[in-house]
C-alpha cells in the first residue's frame, strides 16, 4: 500500500496524557469528514479544524511507496539512537490510510505508536496509545482507548453521554477558534462540574512548536 502523507516533524507532543514527550508527528493527507477546503467548511460534518491536512506538499510530506519506506522516513526524523521512540499517527484522519503494515514497521524501528482519530473508522489491531477525538453530529464507531479528548465547547454532544465509553483517560480541551477565551472559561467548567474530565491545553502552541 501506498500512503500520502501532508507532513511529518519532530517535536513534542502538546496535547493529552503524552504532553511534553518528544515526538515525530506524521499527518496523513485527507479527512472523511471535511475536504480542507474553505468553501466547504460550512457544510462539513467538521467546521472547527484547525489544521491543513490537504495534498503532500509540507515539511517531511510526500507519497511513500510501502511501509517499509515511510517508517524508515519517521525513523530518519527522530534523528538519533535514543530509545523511548514515539510516532503520533494523525491527519485529517489517520485511519484512513493507516494499516497494520505500517504500524508493524514502526515497532520494528522501535517506535510506540500513538493515533489521534476522530472514531468514525473503526481502529486497526496494534495500536499502543489510541486517542480518539468525537466531533458532534457524527457516527463514532471506535468507543474504547486510552484517551477521549473533547474539543469544548461543542453545540451537539453532551459530555455525559460520552462517559459510559470505555477509556482510560478522559480529557476536555479548549476549541481554538476566534473566542478562545471562552472556551477556556468552557472547558474549566466541565472539568470543574465533572471530575471524571480532566482539562489539557495545547502545551506545544505556548512554547512555539507545531
Ligand atoms: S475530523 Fe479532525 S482532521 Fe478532520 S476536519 Fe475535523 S478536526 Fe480536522
């Protein structure tokens, strides 16, 4: 198989219980529930992202023949012998594209595989830390993971409804958007109310990092 990927970079993991750990991202090209294109973003099933997921042109981006080929391109921006090696698959929607071919390849490099999905594909076997993303109005099929993070606020989604699925870690995070304030003030009063919410910023944007 082969695999478009938008981006890829090392850095630190700025979101969830990972934040802080240094990181190679690796964005996949395309999402199931938005084209990236800003005339469509007020009828997509998501108009809050905040990320450019489109083609294959961005730093360490491009098309990759096989498995094989990409872990070895994630391998190569890690950049050193160090152990402790963490790949965070993302996108638009990781699950799209990745499969078990490429998560094998990456542990053969020695590296934990971390994904950020949105849940409406079902994840595939294999996956070390699985984080899933819910977007109001959507079929989330994968309920079960280590972490659930909720960008809030949300018109759509109840929070209390998402408290019964089956993850370790629950987590409420501040929407970027043009009234971050107010979903500062937002996200607190949900982890404020329900403690089973625990509240985490974009660590990475505070120190300047992508
Ligand atoms: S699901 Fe994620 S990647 Fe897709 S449009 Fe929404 S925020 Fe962006």
């Amino acid at each position: 198989m082969s695999y478009a990927v938008k981006e890829a970079f090392l850095t630190l993991q700025g979101e969830g219980m990972q934040a802080g750990s240094r990181a190679v991202f690796l964005r996949f090209a395309g999402c199931n529930l938005w084209s990236g294109r800003e005339q469509d973003r007020a009828t997509a099933q998501c108009n809050f992202c905040d990320t450019d997921f489109v083609g294959t042109d961005g730093p360490g981006g491009g098309k990759f023949a096989g498995a094989g080929q990409l872990a070895a391109h994630v391998e190569g921006l890690w950049g050193d012998e160090s152990d402790l090696r963490l790949a965070v698959i993302t996108g638009g929607e990781p699950m799209l594209q990745l499969d078990k071919a490429l998560i094998d390849a990456l542990h053969d490099r020695g590296f934990r595989v971390a994904v950020e999905s949105n849940g409406t594909i079902a994840a595939v076997p294999g996956i070390d830390w699985l984080c899933i993303s819910p977007k109001a109005g959507t079929d989330v099929v994968q309920r079960s993971g280590n972490e659930l993070k909720l960008v809030w606020p949300q018109a759509g989604i109840d929070p209390i409804d998402l408290e019964g699925w089956a993850f370790d870690h629950f987590l409420v995070q501040p929407m970027d958007c043009a009234d971050v304030q107010a979903s500062y003030v937002a996200a607190t009063a949900l982890a404020m109310e329900r403690p089973k919410w625990r509240l985490t910023l974009q660590a990475h944007k505070v120190v300047g990092l992508r």
